[in-house]
C-alpha cells in the first residue's frame, strides 16, 4: 500500500496517495465522490454541486472552519478535482480490469510545509476508505476507531518529507510536534 509521496503537480507542492481496490470503478467512485462515500471516511462533511464550476462545502471537522471550494473537474466516474482552501484535491480513478479500480489523490499544496502534516492527514482518511471499501465499519478519522495520526507524521517528518507547518486543532506550541490528529488540511 502506498503511504504517500511527495511531488510537485503543475509546478506546486503536493503529496499523492495511490490505492488499488478489488471493486469496479463505480463502487470507488461512489465512495469518493459523493456526500455519502465521503462522510465513511473524509475529513469534513462534504456537500458537491456536481459540476464543473459547482460549489463545494466542508463542515463539521473539529480542527477547521467551515468553508467552501471550487469544483474544478467533474467526470464521472474517472476525475473529480476541487479546491479546499487553498489547496486542491485531485481524485482521478482508472479501472484496473472488470473488478479493480486504481484511485489516484493529489493534495496539491498551498506551501511546502504543509506536506507531512498533509500526508498524515490523508494516511488516516485512506485508512478509514480502505475500511469502508472493504465492508468493515468506517467511522471516519476523528473517531476514536481511526488510526493515530501523530505516528504517521512522525515516520513523514522522519523520511524528509517537508514539515513545519501549523497543525490545526493543536497548540502553536506543539504544531511541528503536535499531537492532534489531523485531517486533509
């Protein structure tokens, strides 16, 4: 299983994440672009205009604001990108054969920084998807159930992936090091 890269997409920071699921393109593709596959495993509570130009809104994550994003590319069932803040979120799918799909997640980054806290972030989310793709109870990456985000940054920091940015929902004090566990952002 990939535990995520650090790359640069179109000249801009990012960290992608690739999975392959024993599921048709259509099963992964509910999970990742609809309200309901992405409340088993997202973040924030996501609600999607689906279309390109559409309105995007995240709520109810207990380390961000809510806010709203773009919908940049809408293509069923192979290509859904949007903004989030000041990052992008790219979710481009390939169907493997009949019965596999490949999913594809670029954060494109707003800074540098913001990788490792970034790559944890989707580590813990990918666990509960990959969960949630495989029939088991997934509760999403604030629940108790979740895996730990702070070991996942660690290893990142540890590999040399950037670091230093602020972790939302810990203290200024603690962000490099914190212990809060993170979501995408």
């Amino acid at each position: 299983m990939d535990r995520g890269t650090y790359t640069e997409y179109e000249g801009r920071p990012a960290v992608r994440f690739q999975r392959t699921y024993p599921h048709p393109i259509e099963r992964v593709w509910a999970a990742v672009a609809t309200p309901e596959g992405l409340a088993h495993w997202f973040p924030s509570t996501v609600e999607i205009e689906p279309r390109a130009g559409g309105t995007v809104t995240f709520s109810g994550d207990p380390n961000l604001d809510a806010t709203t994003g773009t919908i940049l590319v809408f293509e069923p069932p192979r290509q859904l990108a949007f903004t989030w803040s000041d990052d992008e979120l790219r979710f481009d799918l390939e169907p493997v054969d009949a019965h596999h799909c490949r999913l594809t997640l670029t954060n494109v980054l707003q800074a540098r920084d913001a990788a490792a806290r970034n790559a944890a972030g989707w580590s813990v989310c990918l666990a509960e998807l990959d969960k949630h793709l495989s029939g088991l109870g997934a509760d999403g990456p604030h629940a108790p159930t979740a895996e730990p985000w702070q070991p996942y940054y660690d290893g990142y920091v540890a590999s040399g992936m950037p670091s230093g940015a602020a972790i939302p929902g810990a203290s200024s004090a603690a962000a490099p090091a914190g212990t809060a566990e993170g979501g995408g952002q």
